[in-house]
C-alpha cells in the first residue's frame, strides 16, 4: 500500500512500507509523477526545500487595472507569478483575485 502526503504545494512524501515498491517508485524517471512532483527522490533530513507554491488573496483591487498585468505586478513583489486561479481569470468576482506564485521559503 501507497500512502501520498502533500507538505508543499509543490512537494509530497510518499510511505511504504515494503522495499521492493520504494525501489519501484524511486525508479521513475523525473516528472513521471506529472503534477505531484517533478523529481523523485528518497528521503533525507539534508532535503532542503528552497522554494514553495503560494497562494495570494488579494482584495480592494480597483475595478479598472483588474487585469493580469496587475496581478503579476503584485506577484512578482513576493517570488515567481504562476497565475491566477480560474475565477479570477473569468470575471466571477471583483471581490477578490487569487495569485499563485512560487515563493522562497
């Protein structure tokens, strides 16, 4: 059995217990996990993590520089813009605009 643990948004344990499925996945080659992970790598306390996905609430923004631009331009005052999410990008609500953004930790 499998157990898969999100710590980050961009990182996740994943627990076994048996042997011979740990050298199964640690075989895999980078990004075969798609979108949980872009490397596979066994656990080590001398893992460092120096960056991590973040999402940013953002509220009171004027209706008129309600765009993408200004949502990059707030991004990129914290870490590397990645997007916004659906709802910001479609208009669903002024009330406020969520930015995810790769952030140092």
């Amino acid at each position: 059995r499998v157990n898969i643990k999100r710590i980050y948004s961009n990182m996740v344990v994943v627990c076994c217990e048996e042997e011979e499925t740990i050298h199964k996945i640690e075989g895999l080659k980078d990004g075969a996990l798609n979108n949980l992970s872009s490397k596979v790598e066994r656990w080590s306390e001398k893992i460092q993590v120096d960056n991590k996905m973040v999402w940013l609430a953002c509220q009171g923004i004027p209706l008129h520089v309600w765009n993408c631009m200004m949502f990059q331009n707030i991004a990129q005052k914290y870490g590397e813009f990645l997007g916004v999410d659906i709802d910001t990008r479609c208009f669903k609500s002024f009330v406020r605009g969520n930015v995810h953004v790769l952030t140092k930790c």
